[in-house]
C-alpha cells in the first residue's frame, strides 16, 4: 500500500485509472458528486474499486450536512449543517446531544450500505467573527467545550452505523481568513490564545482514529508553511499540544493554499508527518504524480492505518425509518428539510 488517498474521475472506473489503481497500491478511495448517480452506480463504484486493488480499501466522503452534502436528492436525505446541533444544544443540550447523534447513525446508515465506510466528520473548527466563511455554518458553534462534546455526539453516531470518523481540520480552521481552496489562510493569533480555544476543541477528540490536516498557517508557531507541510505544527501542536495519536491524512493536496507541484505537496506532507496525502480531483495525470511521490507504507504510518481500520465496529441494529422521524422531530424547532418535490 502507498500511502496516498485517491479519488476517481466519474461514475465507473476507465481501463486507465483501473491499471493505475492495481499498480499504484492506494491506502484508500475518496468520493464526489461527480461519482455519486444512484445507489446501484455507488455500490457497483466502489466494488470496482476495491477490486482492482484486490483489498478492502477504506472508501471515504465528505457527508457533513448542510452545504457540503456528496449524496443528495432523489437517492438520499438532506441533513442540517452542524451549525444547527450547536443552535438546538443552546436551546437543550440533551436534545442537542441527541439529534447530533442520531443524524451521525442516519448518515451511516446511508453511507455503508453503499460500500463507504469513513465519513469526514466531525468538524472540530471554532470560527470567530470576521473569519472567511469556509467554516461557518458547518461548525457546531464558536466555544470549544460546545464544539468538541457535539463533535463527540457525532463521532459514536457515526461509529455506531459501522462508519469511521475523520476529525477535521487539525490544528483548527476557525480562525482562517481565506478559504484554502482558493488561497493561503494565515492565522497571526498568539499561541497561549489558541491553545486554549482553537486547539482545545480538538483535545477531547484526539483518540479518534482518523484526522485531516489544515492548509492553515500559524506564524506564532511556524510562519514558513500551513499545518499541512509543517513539521513543527504536526510534531509539537496535533501530536503533542492535542494528543492526537491516529491516522492524520492531509487535506486535499490541490486545494490552492498549497504551492509547488504535486508531488512536491505530497513529498512535504509525508516529511512533515501526515500518514497519507489525499489527493480529491480524479485527474489521472495528478494522481501517477502523487503516487510516484509518495512512500510505501511502513513503520509508525503503516501501524496507525491498521489502528484505524481495526476500530470500526459492524453496525448495531437500527430501524433507519423510526430513526428519520425521531431525527426530524427533534431538529424541527431549528431546521427543517426541505420540501421532497423542491
């Protein structure tokens, strides 16, 4: 296995990306909407998938709710933005708990069944006032013991379903003023301040098995590169300052925060201390380079996959119908779905 995550193109694997994925050895798969058409595309997608690398690879997506939603209508439900747990916990905490749990068990309830078995959730960031809007409404609210218990809420649920977490974006994209998909964020607050706020969200989470890195520079730690590529914040902040002792994937090495080619991305997320690079956009030509970039598998990185991958559970018995009702009930004094024909 190389220790790279690695999306596809469209809805069925090409000859191409097939010789590529046997040869290539990926850690894992990722999936977008471009993937997604139907339930019997999705299971068929990522048979295909694992066949070709004749493993039982995890298969990851970003199912958060809200705005960034990979399965959507007809096939599948909406769910609310995690914004809306944090506004139903204000109002009573144990419902809050309750629904965050819940939506977490309906989400891997749909996500399994289709052969996804890792969810990129939950979202420890704390966003503060003026911060770029990335974060916004997919936060669970702007204090870190709120954000982190919620956070906890949704990893059980997901876990419950058979669905491995991924904490996400470690060291904390709430304060960032760009959106690292089209720039470099770079936060200028004080370490004592982000110790206890940004990073403090993320302590109580840190024995889940999966995490994401930021594209997120913190000049009072390291000004010279993001979380990503720096050694400094993955040594002394995700693994010591947070206690983060799991799988860390980076974030999706295209994204344009990052400069250099990509292999040289991928080269600075290994070296700075992310087990995998992840790279999303399913070009073919991208994908050979940050698999020629990246290493084999081994040591500290190859015994923090199997931890990973042995933490998920089967699924405990659930009646998803009754669990949709209940979920709507509870969420109906601060969200409601849209309407099935809109």
């Amino acid at each position: 296995m190389r220790a790279f995550i690695t999306g596809v193109a469209g809805p069925a694997l090409t000859d191409e990306e097939r010789r590529f994925l046997r040869d290539a050895e990926p850690w894992g798969f990722i999936l977008f909407a471009r993937n997604l058409e139907n339930p019997g595309q999705v299971r068929r997608l990522t048979a295909e998938m694992r066949g070709a690398i004749a493993r039982e690879a995890p298969v990851l997506i970003d199912q958060e709710g809200g705005r960034v939603q990979r399965l959507g209508r007809p096939y599948w439900p909406e769910y609310p933005p995690g914004a809306a747990y944090g506004a139903l916990y204000d109002k009573d905490r144990r419902n809050g708990l309750s629904a965050a749990r819940l939506g977490a068990r309906l989400i891997a309830a749909d996500l399994v069944p289709l052969g996804i078995d890792v969810d990129c959730l939950p979202i420890a960031d704390v966003p503060v006032p003026g911060a770029d809007p990335v974060v916004g409404t997919r936060a669970y609210g702007n204090e870190p013991a709120k954000v982190a218990t919620l956070g906890s809420a949704v990893a059980q649920g997901l876990a419950e379903g058979g669905c491995l977490p991924v904490l996400k974006h470690m060291p904390g994209h709430g304060r960032a003023t760009a959106d690292s998909h089209k720039g470099l964020p770079v936060v200028d607050t004080d370490r004592a301040t982000l110790e206890v706020t940004d990073f403090a969200a993320f302590r109580p989470l840190a024995a889940l098995p999966i995490g994401m890195s930021a594209h997120v520079v913190f000049s009072a730690i390291d000004p010279a590169g993001p979380a990503t590529t720096s050694a400094i914040i993955v040594r002394d902040v995700i693994r010591d300052s947070i206690g983060f002792k799991g799988l860390l994937m980076s974030d999706d090495l295209s994204m344009e925060a990052l400069s250099g080619s990509l292999a040289e991305r991928a080269r600075a997320a290994i070296a700075a201390g992310c087990d995998v690079a992840l790279h999303c956009n399913g070009n073919i030509s991208e994908m050979c380079e940050v698999a020629d970039a990246v290493p084999v598998l081994a040591g500290d990185a190859l015994r923090r996959a199997g931890a990973a991958l042995a933490a998920k559970r089967a699924p405990r018995p659930f009646d998803s119908r009754a669990g949709r009702a209940e979920f709507i009930n509870l969420m109906a004094a601060v969200w409601q779905p849209a309407p099935e024909n809109a």
